[in-house]
C-alpha cells in the first residue's frame, strides 16, 4: 500500500481521497477538507461525475472551481476530476480510505449504503460529522440562494 514517511519512521503514509460533485464546493466541503488534513498524510479531493446528478459545469471546471478555493499552501491537497467508481481510483492512485461528511441522519443513512459497497471493494470509509453551524448549508441551498436576485436572498 504506502510507504513509511520521512516524518516517522516506520508509520505507512495514508492517502484520503474526499469525493463528491462539488456543485459548488460549499464551507461545508472545505471544512471537511480542512479536518481530513489533519488526519491524514495526503487528501485527494475528487471532483466525480454523479449519473443522477445535473451539475452546472463539468466536472474539469468543478476542480478548477475547488483548487481556487484552497490555500495554495496546502501542499498535501490535491484536486482531481474523475468519472468513475471512487473505488477504482482509489485503486489505481494507491488511496487508502475514503472521507465523507454527514451533515444529519438522512446523510448518514445514504453515506451507509455506498460506505458498504465500497468497503466490499476493498476500501473503507471515514465519516465526519458536519459543523453544527454548517449542517444546514448543501450546494443545493447555494446554488438556490445564488439564483435568487439580490433584493430576495436572505
């Protein structure tokens, strides 16, 4: 899988891979991306193709859209677009684990689902619980608020 680190001898590096459709990347999205940093070695945040899913650009400008939101010092994020299983990539870039945030339980129960299936693939998932303050926002809610005209947003 991976390889000792130069930081600590003899610790396997752990890579993380944050997938979802990012339509937009909300604060919710860079807080989850925020806290996988800190528990793992690398974070891929993979911009994905979602079938059932209309997204309002593709996913090349999605990641474009996500890279010019990180702090450009975050040199152990990466962001990468991709139209296949998340456990194929995970495969193919040597990803160890999986990461998705959970903002209440109807999130929870769905994450279940897909965290069973790809645990049958051979790649387990790591929930993290949303923000209390940012539960409530999904990129639906922003990208709704973002096409309401000024006068009407709250």
């Amino acid at each position: 899988m991976s390889t000792p680190t130069a930081r600590t001898p003899g610790r396997v590096r752990v890579r993380a891979v944050y997938p979802g459709s990012f339509d937009p990347f909300t604060p919710g999205h860079l807080n989850v991306v925020t806290r996988a940093r800190d528990l793992f070695d690398e974070v891929v945040v993979l911009v994905a193709v979602n079938g059932t899913k209309n997204p309002s650009a593709d996913e090349e400008e999605r990641a474009a859209a996500v890279r010019a939101v990180l702090p450009a010092g975050w040199t152990s994020v990466t962001v990468a677009a991709w139209s296949g299983l998340t456990s194929a990539y995970c495969r193919r870039h040597d990803v160890g684990v999986i990461v998705r945030g959970v903002r209440n339980t109807s999130d929870l129960q769905a994450e279940y689902q897909l965290a069973a299936m790809n645990q049958s693939l051979g790649v387990p998932t790591v929930f993290l619980p949303a923000r209390p303050e940012l539960a409530a926002v999904s990129s639906t809610a922003v990208r709704t608020l973002g096409k309401l005209p000024p006068s009407t947003r709250p």
